[in-house]
C-alpha cells in the first residue's frame, strides 16, 4: 500500500516576522516554536513506516524534516521543483505588499522581479508531486 503523508515545515524566522521568502539560498532558519513543532511532528509520525522523505530546497523544510526524522535513517529527496514561487521584489519584505498585489494581479502575471508567475510556480509543483524518485523530473 502506498501512503503520502504531507506537513508542512515548522515556524521560520521568516514567517514569525510576517515576511516573504522565495529564495531557498536565504538562510532561513526555525524559531524555537518552529523546532518544537518539528520535534511533535516527530512524535507524531513515531510508529508510520516511512521509506523516504520529501522536502523543497528550502533551510526550513530541511531542518524540519532533520529534527521529526532524528535518528531515523530514512532517505532524503530534495525537490526544488516543490519550491515555493520566487518572491522577486518582495523578497524579505512584509507580507501586506506581496498580498496587496497579488490580489489587485491575475495569477498569469508574472510576479514583479522574477521570471515566473503564481500560475508557473502552481505548474512547477504540480510536476515535482508527480516526480518519481531515481526518475527524470
């Protein structure tokens, strides 16, 4: 039986400050809440067989992965096509002007600073769910 099991990384420094990032070269660590939540999601998944564990490229999605899997030797895949879409110029910015614009911009538009829309990031994911491992992307 295949099972997918999906959570999402624990608290960022980016996200307890409200800010958006897009970059997964940005050192972007947990918080102290953010670990926790990761060690719970440890405890959580305890007893779940799990043959290999799927993460972005993202600091924070890997140190969340590296502390609910702690001495667990389950494989790792790093899929940057799961990233999250590119910030651009709202790169470590608050949250307000990214949300100001993507509400006020249809979702084809390309996000301002970088080359890729919400519609392209949301194709981008799509594709890397579908990955297999070992195989082409």
């Amino acid at each position: 039986m295949e099972r997918l099991i999906v959570a999402r990384h624990g608290e960022s420094d980016y996200s307890a400050r409200g800010l958006l990032n897009g970059d997964p070269s940005r050192r972007c660590l947990l918080t102290p809440t953010g670990r926790e939540q990761a060690r719970r999601l440890g405890e959580l998944l305890r007893a779940e067989r799990i043959d290999l564990c799927v993460t972005s490229a993202f600091e924070r999605t890997r140190e969340t992965a590296e502390i609910a899997l702690a001495r667990r030797a389950v494989p790792r895949l790093i899929v940057h096509e799961l990233n999250d879409h590119p910030a651009g110029k709202f790169e470590g910015k608050g949250m307000a002007e990214y949300l100001a614009w993507a509400h006020a911009s249809p979702s084809v538009a390309p996000i301002p600073g970088a080359a890729e829309s919400r519609m392209d990031s949301g194709r981008r994911v799509a594709c890397g769910t579908r990955r297999r491992p070992g195989g082409p992307g």
